[in-house]
C-alpha cells in the first residue's frame, strides 16, 4: 500500500485528479451526459446512423444504437432496458408501452410512414413484376420479418392475405429475426426474394418492387422517450432533430413518407 500525506501539494493534486475522472466521466447523479441510447427499428439502420451523425455534430452528443425489431425491443424495455428513446416501425407498440406507463407521454411523436418492397439480390438472375410471382415454381424461398414481432412482417403477412396469395406462397416462407435478417437471406443467396423496408433498399444493390399499400395497413410510425431515460433531455433533443426539417430531408432521401 502507497500512503500519501494527508496535507500539502500532492494532497491537492490527488483531489484534482479525483474531480477531474467524475467530471468527464459523468453528470449529476453519476449520469452521462454525452451519450444517447436509442432501440430503434431495423428498417431504421440507414436512416438512423446518418441522423446519429448529424445529430452529433450538431450538438456533441454521440447516439449509439440498438437496432432490432419492434417487438423484441419493445419487451427489452418491458424488462427493464436501459434505453433513452424507443424509435418504433409501428406505433401501436409505442401505444402498448405508453399503456403500460413506460413512456414519457408527451414525447410520443409519428415520425415517418414506411413502404414494403419485394426486393431480389442483382446476381439473382430473378425479377420479380408483380406481387403474384412469388407462386412461380423458380420462386422456392421467400424472406420476412418474423410476424409475430415485427412490423414489417406483419405488413408481408397482411399483402399476402388480403392478395390471396398467404396459401400458396406459406410453405416458401422463410422468417429473419427482422427485416435486416430477411434482406441477408437473399444478399447470400439463401431466398429469391426478400419482402423488407424500402428503406434499406437505398445503399443496396438489388431490385426492388413497391407493394400496394392498399394492401396492408399503415405503416405509421412512432418514437417516445423511455420513462427514467438516464438522459431525457438528449432525447428529446434527438426527438425535435428527427421530426425536424434536417431529419425529416433525411428520412424522405431513404424511402419515407413524411408524417401526415
């Protein structure tokens, strides 16, 4: 053990490093005040990081992300997550955690309306015209989001049924954990066709096809800050750039309707 004395210039110098290390490395309450958690939905990944950048140069404050689907993180938050801001492909989770009293109400704010694709890789040698090809024999393995938690997929689920397709194309039906997964099966080869967000269609090389939004229902979604977000103030920050006009131009760049 090094002992050193109680008084004098390297007591003090001791106390000023000490000082120094709490104020760098924290805020009031031991609270960072740099860093900005966000779970946000995979359709989200493109969109998102060019906003984290923006955002950071814009104010200092560094967005670190936690992509994944809707509903897996919406339970992460349930139990407990540590996230700031939940960034939703779907409202009606946001809703359900608002229920719930896990949000601060007032910063529930509907930031974009997504669109569905049919995507295929360009290496594929398959294009697709019309929602219908999927029941071609050449088609033997189609990727969506996992239904059951994620937004995405529901919306495939959705076209699929109300197309009259859902019978013949189930059995070809191959389930990412979100629509970032779906779209990697086809990129590998592992599908012909991925049904994802046209929002990550943008930096890919692949074809895309629109689906009908008339054949599924809006793709409304929605972000809110976490109740007991260590740093609120940063989120709701991060909230106003999303919704604002330079978060807005970025959104509409990677596919988005703008709120309505």
């Amino acid at each position: 053990m090094v002992l050193f004395p109680s008084s004098g210039p390297r007591k003090a110098l001791i106390l000023a490093l000490l000082l120094l290390t709490v104020s760098c490395s924290s805020g009031p309450r031991g609270e960072p005040t740099n860093e900005l958690t966000v779970a946000a939905a995979a359709d989200l990944t493109n969109a998102f990081e060019e906003i984290g950048r923006e955002f950071q140069k814009a104010t200092g404050t560094k967005v670190v992300f936690n992509f994944g689907s809707s509903g897996m993180l919406a339970k992460q938050i349930e139990q407990g997550a540590p996230f700031d801001l939940f960034a939703a492909a779907n409202i009606d989770f946001v809703n359900q955690l608002e229920q719930k009293e896990l949000i601060v109400r007032d910063t529930k704010k509907v930031y974009a309306r997504g669109r569905l694709v049919l995507w295929t890789a360009q290496n594929s040698g398959i294009r697709i015209e019309k929602l219908s090809d999927l029941t071609l024999p050449e088609i033997k393995r189609v990727a969506i989001a996992n239904p059951e938690h994620a937004p995405y997929g529901m919306a495939a689920r959705q076209a699929l049924e109300r197309a009259g397709l859902w019978d013949a194309v189930k059995p070809k039906l191959v389930y990412g954990e979100n629509i970032r997964q779906a779209m990697q099966y086809a990129q590998t080869g592992n599908v012909e066709v991925a049904i994802i967000s046209l929002s990550l269609t943008t930096e890919s090389d692949g074809h895309w096809l629109l689906v009908s939004d008339e054949l599924h229902n809006p793709l409304d979604q929605a972000l809110a800050v976490i109740k007991g977000a260590k740093n609120e103030a940063a989120a709701r920050a991060f909230t106003d750039f999303v919704i604002g006009q330079s978060g807005q131009a970025i959104m509409k760049r990677y596919g988005f309707t703008l709120p309505r």
